[in-house]
C-alpha cells in the first residue's frame, strides 16, 4: 500500500509579529496544504487559516460521497482527483472573497495555497500563488510548480533572469491568488510516485533565503523532523524576513498493482 512518512512545522520568522502561514498535515486523508496569507494582521492569517480548513473540508466530503455537496453541473467521475483539487480551490476562494466583502476589515485578503493529494501510486499537486512544491529523487531536486508571481512571469517572458529575481523590489507581487476574487484557476498535475521520493511544500519564507541545492543537500542528509527544523533555522540565520512553513511527505511504498486504466494515465 502507499505508505508515506510525514511531517510540517512553521515558524514566524525573524521580521513579522504575527504568522500569516498556515497549513495542514491529514495522513489519514493522505492531504497536505500550505497556505500564505495576505492582507493585514488580521485578513492575511484569516484567509489561509480558511482556505486549508475548506480545502480539508471538500476532501473529506468528497471523500465520504462524491456527489454529495458538487455545484450544479459538476460531473465528477471516479478517480478525477484533479476535479477533486479544482473543487476545493474555487470552495475556499469565494468562501474568503464573501467573507472579505461582509467584514470591512478583511477587505482585500487573499492568500496563495499549494496542495498534495496522494492516490493510487500519484501524487496530485495543485497551487495558486508562490507557495511551491519540490520533489527530491534521485540525488536531485526539482520545482514540481509554477510561481504566479510578477518576477517568475517577467523571468518566463525573458524580461527578468533568475538570478535577479530575489533582489527584485517587486519579488512580492503575486498575480493570482485565492480570495482575491470569487474564482480562481489553480494549476493542477498528477505526477507518478516511487519508494524514496521526498515531496517539499513551502511557502516563500523559506526559498527566497536558501537556495535549492542547500534545501536537497539538507534533507538528503536529515530526517524529515530534523530536516525541517534545519530549514527553518538556516532561513531564520539569515534574517528571517517572512514566515516560515515547510511540509515534507517522503514515499515509503507504493501499491504493488494499481488499476490498469490508473497507471496509463500516470506522467513521470
């Protein structure tokens, strides 16, 4: 059976008075969420708290009975957890965007979010934002997401180079987000899993003061416990500029025979 050793940890950093992140670690579900929020003390840790709480509250529903709470129109067929994770995201977005318009002091919250969702050998990533996920195989790291962020989209156009981005006075201007509107379009993939993979889920306290090769050098050489509490000082030693959340899912095992009509939908 899939079988996955988990842990997550998050920490207010050096600069802010109030942590903003939030996120959830549901093995039993085999769902885990990070979420950094925005607008204000109280709109920013509001919508993240919001948006894991609803992302966690589709899934177990739909869980329990697909069809049970589905918007009208919304065919969902046996298996589409991608439907699943796009579901949850467009719950928790108009869930924040009314409550922002009925309370004067939430008005312009929102928050990023990035999921996995674990089923029949795959792993289902989805994220809105520059919260990110990072897969660890094979002596590698590799970003599994896409920032939705003014500087990763000018760095796509050629505009920026990578290298420039961290410095950018606009490094924290993000273009999409959940709760900003009443919808949003989240990016959502299903990627093969194998014994020994290790999936990172962080928010951008951490990357944009560590370096990827510092982030696998740390967790191939650390438990998962020890690894994030590594990730979390090494950021907070260099100012700790943001909040601080990090998530790690290592694959144990896997099922030994998924469904046929599963595996050939499986991407490497």
């Amino acid at each position: 059976m899939l079988k996955l050793d988990t842990f997550g940890a998050t920490d207010v950093g050096c600069k802010r008075e109030k942590n903003e992140d939030s996120f959830l670690v549901n093995d039993p579900l085999g769902l885990y969420v990070v979420a950094d929020g925005m607008g204000g003390h109280v709109g920013g840790e509001y919508a993240s708290k919001l948006a894991v709480k609803s992302v966690e509250e589709v899934v177990e529903t739909l869980q329990a009975d697909p069809d049970s709470t589905l918007q009208e129109g919304l065919d969902i067929k046996p298996g589409d957890f991608k439907t699943w994770l796009n579901y949850a995201f467009t719950i928790a977005s108009r869930r924040i965007f009314e409550k922002a318009a009925a309370d004067s002091s939430l008005h312009g919250m929102g928050t990023t979010a990035v999921v996995m969702l674990f089923r029949n050998n795959r792993v289902f990533i989805g994220n809105v934002g520059d919260s990110r996920a990072y897969r660890v195989r094979g002596g590698k790291i590799e970003q599994m997401t896409t920032d939705h962020s003014l500087v990763a989209e000018q760095i796509r156009a050629g505009i920026l180079k990578p290298k420039e981005a961290k410095e950018h006075r606009y490094k924290n201007i993000i273009t999409r987000s959940v709760g900003f509107q009443e919808s949003v379009e989240a990016d959502i993939e299903a990627r093969a899993v194998k014994p020994g993979d290790i999936y990172l889920l962080c928010s951008d306290g951490l990357y944009n003061l560590v370096q990827d090769g510092e982030i696998l050098d740390i967790i191939k050489h650390n438990s998962l416990k020890e690894a994030s509490k590594r990730l979390i000082d090494i950021t907070n030693s260099r100012g700790g500029d943001d909040n601080i959340t990090v998530i790690l899912a290592k694959v144990e095992s896997v099922d030994e025979e998924p469904d046929e009509d599963e595996e050939s939908t499986m991407q490497i």
